[in-house]
C-alpha cells in the first residue's frame, strides 16, 4: 500500500525510475528543452531542480569541487556536467529558483498520453522579450511614477502572445513518422533526443539514431534504422516521389 507516499513512481521501479530521470536530465541540460509525457515532466523538474541549485558560484571551491561529484553521481554523463556547471550555471546564477517551465502540448495520439514541453527558463529568448535590464531613478514624481507605469505595461505586452509563438515554433517540426520504421514511440524518442526534423535526423548516422532509441525506455530491439537517414534526406530535400519509390521496396523500414 502506498499511504503516504506521494512520489510518482512512474510505473517503475527505483533502479529503471533513477535511470530514466538521469538521461531525461541530461537531455534536458543539454538541449535545453525536451518533450516528454506529462508525468515525466512534473517528476524531473523536482529530479533536475536541486542539482542546477548545486552550480551556483557562491561557495567554496572544496564546496564546488564536491558538488561536481555529486551532480555526476545522479547524471553519470560528463558532457551534460560540463554543460551544466560551464553554460547554464553562470546563466541561472541571479535566479533564486524555478530554473524549469512546462508547457502542455495536448494528447499523444495512439496512447492518448498528456504532452508536456520542459524547458530552462533561462534559455527562451521568446519569453525573454520586452523585459528592461534599467534601473529606476531613485526620486520619481507622481506624473512620472504614471508615464512608468504605463512603459511597463507596453513592454510587458510581448509576453501575452508567448504561447502562440511557441506553439507556432512547435508547428515548424516534421512528421518523423513518415520515415518508414519510426512509428510515434520511436518519434516521441527521438523529439525528446533534440531532433525534430528530417534534416536533424538525416544529419544522424544509422548507429546513433539505434543508440538513442536503446538508451530510452522503449522496446525498440526490433527496430532497423539502416534506412533512416537516406529517407530523412530525401524528405528533406522534398523528394517525395523519390522516398515512395523507395518505400515501396522496403519492408517495416529494411532492405527487402
């Protein structure tokens, strides 16, 4: 019974949960963004959280020497600590916390599971808009104090049309489903891995595209990926009579 408990457990145990967290979090360092599941989101962010907080400059170089040993020890990934402690930590250093953002992005069609967009705040330049880095005169009149306020709000104005501009940047991305052998698990991974679209993915080797679908929770054993990044290219290139040609002599995305 799990009175009590209010960890989302995510239908693993702790061992495939810690794991699954660990490579969501590089990811997430790395790209920036990632689009995962609802759930996932909700349980990285409270995952990633501390271990950004362990990047700021305000301690002792023992302090930091240990905390680089403690963030590998959750993420077991060198670059995505590097990146962490080079990149986002001086980036987040002002910000006393809510380094993360989830977006909802509707259902996933198949299993009808919550979409969510994670993202560091830090790191949209969209959500950046129309915010003034000037400081206020110490001694301000009423008539000013006004016109302020007034400039405050035209500034602010950007930040109403946010969501519409990242789902207009969401839109931008291709169907990797129409990569014959990727169905929409094996598209969801990749999206969570940073590609997006056909040219992303044709700029991938056969062995990487492999490695990324091995690495997530998925059941990609069978899948064949030698194909991938040709079809991705002509895709991109907007061969399609090309690919259909093609298509129609593979089988489930193999060579018949």
């Amino acid at each position: 019974m799990r009175h009590g408990d209010k960890q989302n457990n995510l239908g693993r145990k702790k061992a495939h949960r810690d794991a699954l967290l660990s490579n969501l979090a590089a990811q997430l360092i790395t790209h920036k963004r990632i689009v995962t599941t609802l759930a996932k989101a909700k349980e990285l962010r409270k995952y990633v959280e501390p271990l950004i907080t362990k990047t700021k400059k305000n301690e002792s170089e023992t302090q930091i020497s240990h905390n680089h040993r403690l963030v590998f020890s959750y993420l077991q990934n060198k670059l995505a600590v590097k990146e962490l402690f080079t990149v986002v930590g001086p980036k987040i250093n002002a910000r006393p916390g809510g380094y993360t953002r989830i977006i909802k992005l509707g259902l996933r069609p198949g299993d009808n599971a919550e979409k969510a967009m994670i993202e560091l705040v830090d790191f949209n330049e969209i959500y950046g808009k129309g915010i003034s880095t000037e400081q206020e005169p110490a001694k301000k009149t009423r008539r000013s104090r006004a016109t302020s306020k007034k400039v405050e709000t035209t500034e602010a104005a950007p930040a109403a049309i946010t969501e519409a501009e990242v789902v207009e940047e969401k839109s931008a991305t291709d169907d990797l489903t129409k990569v014959e052998g990727c169905g929409p698990k094996a598209a969801d991974t990749l999206n969570a891995a940073g590609i997006h679209t056909f040219a992303e993915l044709a700029a991938k080797t056969a062995e990487e595209i492999k490695a990324i679908l091995d690495a997530s929770e998925g059941h990609f054993n069978a899948v064949v990926t030698t194909t991938w990044p040709h079809q991705a290219q002509l895709a991109a290139d907007g061969k399609w009579d090309e690919l259909n040609t093609l298509q129609d002599e593979l089988k489930g995305g193999k060579e018949a």
